[in-house]
C-alpha cells in the first residue's frame, strides 16, 4: 500500500449463518470486508494501552566477552 500500511493475511472462521448475515451486512452497507475489518482493527488498537518496551538484552561483561570470543571464531 502507499501510505505505509500493509497487508496481513489471516482467516476468519464463520458459520454459515454468520457467512450470511456478514455478506448480507456488506451488501446493504456498500461496503467490502476489508475495510470493515481495518475499520475495526483500527478501534480496536486506538483503545488498548500501548505495549511495555521490550527489556534491553542482558549485556554483562561476562556476556559480552563471550560474545566478541565467539564473532572472533566467525572470522576469517
């Protein structure tokens, strides 16, 4: 997409029924699936709380050494 987004595919597990009414709705609403459900995905995201920041990784002296050892081994 051009404005940043981009797609995520997944499924949607419907009964008939639910099928049916949902094409229904669509149809009435002049409206297709995919923006209904960005519509409410976007709801959805812009009511949760933002996540907490990932921990930083664990970088003690004994960690990094092990660390640089084993970049020396890569080396040629």
């Amino acid at each position: 997409m051009d404005d940043g987004r981009f797609t995520i595919p997944t499924r949607v597990y419907l009964t008939a029924a639910q099928r049916a009414k949902l094409d229904g709705l669509l149809r009435l609403g002049e409206q297709n699936l995919d923006a209904l459900l960005t519509g409410l995905l976007e709801e959805y995201l812009a009511a949760q709380p933002d996540p907490p920041a990932e921990p930083e990784p664990d970088m003690s002296d004994a960690r990094a050494a092990e660390l640089a050892g084993r970049r020396r081994e890569l080396r040629p």
